[in-house]
C-alpha cells in the first residue's frame, strides 16, 4: 500500500480487530508484524477466556459487551460460510467467593446493574459440579517452599458466583487470523515478518514508520499495538513524559495438566477463577486443564527489559502452580513432563488497558492489554475506531474524553477511564484478574 491513512503496529487479537473496525469505517490500513505470521505474538500464548466479572463497573461493562461478538463470532466477521474460524465454547465461569474478592460484591453489583446474568453458588452446589474438588482453605497462598504450604488454615470456602454465558476461544492465534481475513475484505493490508526501528515525525505530528530494512512507510496515523513490545514503541515515538500509566513486558508461566482420572473436565468441567488458591483454571483439549497464577504476593513478577530476551523455560513457578491447584483438586496427576506455555504479557501499572491518544498527534496506543483483555478484542477495535475519528475530528480527548456507547448493551462509557494519564485506579485487583 503506497499510501495507508493509518499504520497499526501489532497483528496480536486487538490489533487485528482495530485493522477490521478501521477498514469498516473507511480507513485504508496497513498492518505491520515482526511475527512472520498474524497472532503469533502474546496472543497465540493466551488463555483465550471470555469472561463478564470485573470489580470495576466500567470494566464489567466492556467485557459483557465483548461476550456478543464472540458469541455471533461467524456473524460479526462476514467470512465466506466456508471458513476455518475460531470456536468459542460456552462452559461458564465459577468464582470463589473470598475475603480477597470481598466475597464478590462489587462483582454481583456491577453485573446485575448491567444485566448480566449469574448465580449464587453453594458450596454444596460447586462440589455437586466439580465431585473432584474439595473446599478447604489454604489462604493465603504460599509457594512451595513455604513449611505452611498444603496446609490448610481450618477455614472453608463459602460458595462462589457462577457466570454461565463465560467460556473461551479454542485457538487464540486463528481468532487473531480470522480478524484480519475479515479486514481485508474490507481493503486492509498486512505486512508481517517486517520490525518497525522508528516513529517518522513531520510538523509536530507521526507521519509513519521507518523499518529495518530502511524502507520508510508514511501515514498520517500510527496505533501502537505492539503488546509486550509496546513500551519501546512509545519510547521511540517519545510519548513517554506525560503517561502516568507505564507498560512491561511479564514472564508467565501456564500449566497443562490431565485431569483426575475418572473425571471428564473437558465437557463437564469449568472455568475457575479462585484466589484462595491464587489460580485460575480452564478445561482444554484432550481433557487437560490448563492452569495460570493469579498473582499473588508470594509469587515474584518476573518483569523483563525487553519483549525478545526472557527465559523460554519452566522454572519452580511450574511446580507450584500445579501443586497449588492440586490443594484444591487432590487427585490430580503432576506430571513429571512440564507442559503449558511460557509468554510474555504486556501488563500496566494497575492492570488496566491504555485506549487512549498520545501527546503526539497522530500517534494511538492500545497497550498494557494482556492477560484481562483477550476478551474485549472487537468492542475495543470499535472504540479505537471512535477515538481515532473524535480525536482527529479536532476534539480534545484530554479535556473531554470521547463517550462511546457499547452497541449491543446501550451503556455509554467515559473512554477517559483507559487514559493514559489517569490516575492509578485503586479498584484495580493489580492482578491478571484486571
């Protein structure tokens, strides 16, 4: 494309999704990867879970939205009838209700305001459920090293909130892929296999982006979507100085685990969200369960310098994860094998997204994403594309931040809650949980 009106660094699920929702509104765009193919970056690393609870309203709000596209995904790509598309399975979510989640007050609130169907749950009820769970307490969680670990405090889990329209995306990477078929139809262009070295700036604004290979490419609008490489992005575009909200790169750890013998997860089980334990759980293919760490304090953050050099393997995270599941599973098989994934997220300082501009004009940022976001994908590609227009319209995002209004829910939100120089937003769990 000799002449793209808009440059999205980043083919990950948001920067997909951002390409279709400007291409819809009539934006020629071009799509620029250092991955040789889309969605091959943090995104095919994902957990791919679709969830409505959040402790914050406004979050609560942009995640319900999300769930309808996923929901009508093949409706709201336009692809062929013969396509490979993504499968979004609908399993639902349990929560454990504990003093860390204040017992999911605020959750229940935001989502019956929303009208967001849930359950209460009995302790009784989870186990009827999942037969192989048991529902000690182990809080607060502990590493292995802990002499305390495994041991469980006396306590008893309460009950939980059970989301039933949740669930996820069985392949994360095509989902990302199937985006940028859609935009494409609609005129957008991809480039993969290409690093972008710098910002171009003409008359005070971006005017594009220089590659490694010293081809220049100009374009009136630069998006950072770059994920765990979006903080060297916006240090070469030099936006830096008046963001409060910084993004790095964090290592993560995912374990794949099988099931308890005897035990179909793959069908009859759940996805679980439990910080007593400080792990979330969800079924996968070939009646495993896939296994994260909610972050607890115990847990070191293993922030990296850069989006490229960080260790690829295993260490004692994997261990411990695995066996702070098992406290709450105790049939379940450690496997001598460690399986799962090692990744990147792009993580802010109150794991919050940026959806915002930049001091630059021209130059957009949807960054500190991963982990919390994969979900909001399609609604947040509509609201850049909203953002991208009022702000190049000659509004002052700044001084009176856009309001969107979520199409399939009718709520209106203030887009000034993902600024970039908000203050850090103490609702925030400072965790994957968003």
């Amino acid at each position: 494309m000799s002449q793209p009106d808009a440059i999205i660094i980043g083919t990950g699920v948001i920067g997909a999704a951002i390409a279709f929702e400007m291409a819809k509104a009539g934006w020629k765009t071009l799509s620029v990867d250092r991955n040789s193919q889309v969605g091959h970056g943090s995104t095919a690393g994902s957990c791919a879970i679709i969830r409505m609870h959040y402790s914050t309203f406004d979050g609560t709000a942009f995640a319900w939205e999300g769930y309808h596209y996923w929901r009508d995904w093949a409706a709201y790509l336009g692809l062929p009838e013969n396509s490979n598309l993504a499968q979004f399975r609908e399993t639902g979510c349990l929560v454990m209700k504990t003093e860390a989640n204040g017992m999911l007050d605020k959750h229940m609130y935001n989502s019956a305001d929303l009208d967001c169907p849930f359950e209460e749950w009995s302790a009784d009820k989870i186990v009827e459920r999942l037969p192989v769970y048991t529902l000690d307490s182990f809080a607060p969680a502990r590493r292995l090293d802990d002499p305390e670990f495994g041991q469980p405090n006396g306590g008893t889990m309460q009950g939980g909130v059970f989301w039933p329209q949740a669930g996820y995306v069985t392949d994360p990477a095509l989902s990302a892929q199937n985006l940028m078929d859609a935009a494409k139809q609609h005129g957008a262009e991809v480039q993969t296999g290409v690093e972008v070295v710098e910002i171009l700036t003409q008359d005070g604004r971006a005017s594009g982006v220089k590659l490694a290979s010293g081809e220049e490419i100009h374009a009136k609008i630069v998006v950072n979507v770059a994920g765990p490489g979006s903080a060297i992005i916006n240090k070469m575009a030099g936006v830096l100085d008046d963001m409060t909200i910084e993004t790095r790169p964090l290592r993560q750890e995912v374990v794949h685990v099988p099931a308890p013998e005897g035990f179909d997860f793959e069908n009859q089980g759940t996805i679980v969200s439990d910080s007593d334990i400080a792990c979330y759980c969800r079924p996968e293919h070939g009646n495993h369960i896939l296994v994260g760490s909610e972050d607890p304090e115990c847990d070191p953050h293993q922030w990296c310098d850069d989006d490229m050099h960080y260790n690829h393997d295993f260490t004692d995270q994997w261990t411990t994860q695995a066996m702070r599941y098992a406290q709450r599973v105790p049939s379940l098989g450690i496997p001598s094998k460690t399986r799962g994934v090692v990744d990147l997220y792009d993580a802010s300082t109150d794991w919050i997204p940026i959806y915002d501009k930049s001091n630059l004009p021209g130059f957009y940022m949807a960054c500190g994403s991963s982990g919390n976001q994969y979900k909001n994908a399609p609604i947040a590609g509509k609201m850049m594309t909203a953002l991208i227009g009022y702000c190049e319209g000659g509004a002052d995002h700044d001084a009176q931040p856009l309001q969107f209004e979520l199409p399939y829910i009718q709520r209106t939100i203030d887009v000034g809650f993902y600024s970039r120089r908000r203050p850090i937003n103490e609702e925030s769990s400072f965790s994957v949980l968003g």
